[in-house]
C-alpha cells in the first residue's frame, strides 16, 4: 500500500509512517488487497484527507469502519458515491438535517460537499475486507486515526466533534474540551435512533451556531 495523503496532514502526521506499526499496517492492508476484495478502492483510502486539507477542518465526524458491500465505500464515514442506495444510518441523518434545518432531504448520498467545506469524515479504520464489518480494525487502522484526531485537537481551535454512538464516544478522551466544541448522541443507525436520542438533539443547528459564534462560515449541511 502506498501512502498518498495530501500534503498539509503528511506533515502532521509523517512521524506515524515512520513507526514499525505503520509499516506493518501497510503490509497488512497490501496482502489483504491482494488475497481479497476489499474496500474502499486503493486511491480513496486517505480520501477524507484528501478532501479536506488540515487547516480547513471545521467540523469531525467519526465513523467506524467503510461500508463493506461493493460500490458503496468513497473514503468518507457515512458517505456512498452518486446513484448507490442511500444507507439507513444517512437517511436518519438526513431526516434529522430536514427536522432541524427545514432543508429538503437529499437525493445523494455523496457527502464529497461537505468534506469540501471541512467536515472530515473519518472512518477510525480505513478499509475492510468485502462482506465483513470490522474485518480490519484490528490491524492498527485505529492508532493512526487516535493520531490524527489528537494533532486536530492539538493543533487546532474551535473545531466541532460530532461523535455518534458508544465507538466514537470512546474517542471522547483524546479531544481537548476547552478548546473544542463535542456534541455526543446515539448512533443513527435505525437500531439505536429508533429507541431515541439521535432525532430531535439538533446537532447541526447548534454546530453551526458554534462555528458562527467563533467567527467560522457555518456548514451547508
């Protein structure tokens, strides 16, 4: 696997692909590609970097691990390419956008635009074998994304944490509070939106009226 990741988190985060884990992930992740359909494709595994330059982020929205069924994994928690099945945990999110913003749902499932206005959709593993959820999180996926959420927290100011259900929640501790804005709920999957605390929470008003509040143009969710 060779690493291309865009230029402003190479130098955040260079120390990592120094580190004998990295080398090993890498390995990992090549023979996985190679013995197995995996996801998302080769050139869109930093694609949530890529979109979205270190010093853009405005907003962090974690995931878990890519969607694992085939055409469906962009690179982008929550996000599937144009003309793919919008997946049930987005429809929630978007339902919530449409309660809370009054905006139109949308007919896309391609969160490419908010990446664009700097909202890094970051999965805490970046690949996976087809048919298997959380078939490489053990790999060593989840030290370099701890990485790259602390250089955020570290590095930045005033940036908003959306963090949904119990994995990302966990992720809670490498975020500093004074300086960030963290916004916690229940995951959106119907599952766990269904027996409340995703819908009606308000999450995107209120991290607009943060950003806004700091001098920050707000997201067009």
């Amino acid at each position: 696997m060779s690493v291309k990741i865009e230029p402003s988190w190479e130098q955040r985060l260079g120390a990592e692909f120094d580190k004998p884990y990295f080398h090993q992930l890498c390995e990992q992740v090549r023979q996985e590609y190679q013995k197995f359909p995996c996801y998302p494709p080769g050139r869109l595994i930093f694609n949530a970097f890529n979109l979205c330059p270190f010093e853009k982020v405005k907003v962090v929205i974690i995931g878990q691990d890519p969607y694992h069924e085939p055409g469906q994994a962009m690179g982008l928690s929550f996000s599937v390419p144009d003309g793919v099945q919008i997946p049930p945990s987005l429809v929630n999110i978007y339902k919530e956008i449409a309660d809370d913003l009054g905006k139109p749902v949308s007919r896309s499932g391609d969160l490419t635009r908010w990446a664009e206005q700097g909202v890094l959709l970051l999965n805490a593993t970046l690949t996976v074998r087809a048919h298997a959820a959380n078939s490489h999180q053990r790999l060593g996926w989840g030290t370099f994304t701890d990485a790259a959420i602390k250089a955020l927290s570290d590095g930045r100011e005033n940036l908003v944490f959306m963090l949904w259900g119990g994995f990302a929640r966990s992720k809670k501790a490498l975020i500093d509070q004074q300086r960030h804005c963290v916004l916690e709920s229940v995951h959106p999957s119907p599952l766990s939106a269904n027996r409340g605390g995703w819908f009606g929470q308000h999450q995107f008003s209120r991290c607009n009226a943060y950003l806004t509040t700091h001098g920050i143009q707000p997201i067009e969710w």
